[in-house]
C-alpha cells in the first residue's frame, strides 16, 4: 500500500502541447527535483506514444504535513527553474 500521484508537464497549459521528447523535460525535472531532496519518477510517451512528459509523486503513507509541505515546496521551486529555463 502507498501514496501515489502524478502530474503531466505541457508547454501550454489552454491547449496540453507537449514539449519535444528531444528536450527531455521530465528527466530534467526529475534531477531539478532530485538536487533539491525531492525523489520523483519520470514518465515519457503519453502523447500517442512517443511525447509527452508526466512525473509520479510516491510518498509514503505516514507522511507528516511538514513533509508534504517541504514536498510542495521543491515542487514549486522546481517548476519555477523548469518554467524559466524551457519558457524564457
């Protein structure tokens, strides 16, 4: 038994466009994360099988709040280096 839940990356949000499966997003998110404590999985393919960019999010059931609150908080540091480096 666990905790698991997932977010898809897109380039734009109104219209889900995924990003290029040569810019490996979510490999790139991952590390971001994982350099900052943060484990997360990255998954490809879910744009007809070859783009697309989602991360899987496992924490543990006994989770505290102050974990997740640590967890939402690499997330969104992480999504603010990510947003800036793919977006300008």
């Amino acid at each position: 038994k666990g905790l698991m839940c997932g977010f898809e990356l897109v380039r734009d949000k109104a219209t889900k466009e995924p990003f290029p499966p040569a810019s490996r997003v979510s490999l790139r998110f991952q590390d971001e994360a994982m350099r900052r404590g943060l484990v997360l999985f990255h998954c490809t393919g879910c744009v007809e099988g070859t783009a697309g960019d989602m991360m899987l999010v496992t924490p543990p059931l006994i989770i505290t709040q102050e974990q997740v609150d640590e967890m939402i908080a690499i997330l969104k540091e992480t999504t603010g280096v990510m947003q800036h480096e793919l977006l300008g």
